[in-house]
C-alpha cells in the first residue's frame, strides 16, 4: 500500500469519528480509550483508591462510579455493556446490559455491576469494568394506525423461529 492509499483510507476512517467531551468528576477517574484500531468499543474504569479493591460478592451487584461525564451528542447514545473476557471467564456482566446513556443526560456514569458465579469477584485500580459503545439514536416518529401489515411470522413471538 502507498502513501496516497494510506491517507485515503485514514481521511476515511476519521469522517466517523465523533467529538465527545469528557469531565473528569473525580481526579482518579481514567479517560477512556479504544483498545485497538477496529474496535468498536471503548473500555471504562471504576474509581478505585491505589493500594485498595473493590470486592463485588457472589450473586450481588455493585452500583460503580467512573468519575466521569461526558456531552454526548444529539443523536446518539452510549451503550454500556459488560466486557467479553470477564463475563465468559468470570460470569460478570451488567444489570441493565445494555445500559443506555441518552444524549440529555451530563451527570456521572455509573455501571451496575453484577457478580453472577459463586466466586468474589475483585477490582483493583486500573482494571477496566465495561465497554462502551457510541452509537446512532434515531427518533422514532409514531404513526397511529387501525392495521399493520401483513408478515411471514406474523403475532408470534418467543421461539417461535425456533430455539
């Protein structure tokens, strides 16, 4: 690949990128960042004092501060997740996976951890407790009508494509 190839797919690439502002609430908080070229989510941080954990208990939850908010823009949203690693090695995930952060909302972000296995789960300072993924939030606009139309599956719901 050359140079000019190169700038192209950089110029490209950085069209998708959107500008979100970042308060630090808390001087330990950690601005977080994208791990790899393609990811698609970035990875947060609970506040945690150096030499200290947080201890979230077997089949318990723990509501975790980030230190941060951030100026979402209109039109998009913040889907909080839980990440991959932890929940298949570690049986964690999120309480309201995915949280959602609208664009109106400025105050701290707040993760609902939970502990599923029946092993103590711990945080340490520095250790990253969710992903977290920009995304478009279109508006719906609603129509009030007497019939829908017509589908192939129709009225029927769980399982009913199969298992």
């Amino acid at each position: 690949m050359n140079l000019e190839q190169e700038d192209k797919i950089v110029s490209q690439w950085h069209k998708y990128n959107v500008p979100v502002k970042v308060k630090k609430l808390d001087s330990r908080a950690i601005i977080p960042k994208y791990h790899t070229e393609g990811a698609a989510a970035f990875d947060m941080h609970a506040i945690v004092d150096e030499g200290q954990i947080i201890r979230v208990e077997p089949h318990s939850q723990k509501n975790l501060p980030t230190g941060l908010a951030m100026a979402i823009p209109m039109g998009y949203e913040l889907r909080v997740s839980p990440r991959s690693g932890q929940a298949f090695k570690y049986q964690i995930s999120i309480r309201n996976s995915p949280g959602i952060v609208d664009a109106d909302y400025i105050g701290e972000i707040m993760v609902c951890f939970v502990n599923n296995s029946d092993q103590v789960f711990i945080i340490n300072p520095g250790d990253r407790i969710c992903q977290v993924k920009l995304s478009m939030a279109p508006r719906a606009v609603f129509e009030e009508v007497d019939e829908l139309e017509k589908t192939e599956r129709g009225e029927n719901g769980f399982g009913s494509t199969g298992t």
